[in-house]
C-alpha cells in the first residue's frame, strides 16, 4: 500500500509505502519507483486545481501465466 500526496498538476509526490508483504523483498520500493507513471485527478477549489489531495494505492505484483 502507497500512499502520496496529489499535485495540483495530478502528480504522485511525497510517497510512502504503508504496508508490504512480504517485506524486504523489494516490493515496496518497486511500487514507489512506479508512482511517477500515475496521473491522477487534483483537487479542486473554487473550479481550479490545488495541491493537497491524498491517495491510497494499493499495489500488487504477480507472476505472469
């Protein structure tokens, strides 16, 4: 689980991993090598974007078939 803070240009910034499992397998700090790839909606105030929103990421990896 990753959590950032939301730019008003609907950047990931200031992320931490909240939980990894397992942990010290490197897990974590491949989802947060992966956040500058998101884009995400900014908040807003009075109809323009603000820096400030907050979001949750739930990351996972899997082998493929």
């Amino acid at each position: 689980m990753v959590a950032c803070k939301v730019t008003k240009d609907g950047d990931m910034a200031d992320c931490i991993v909240e939980q990894e499992a397992p942990q010290g397998q490197g897990f974590g700090a491949a989802a947060l090598a992966l956040m500058p790839e998101f884009k995400m909606r900014p908040m807003t105030r009075n109809g323009l974007p603000v820096d400030g929103g907050t979001m949750r990421l739930p990351i996972q990896f899997r082998l493929p078939r």
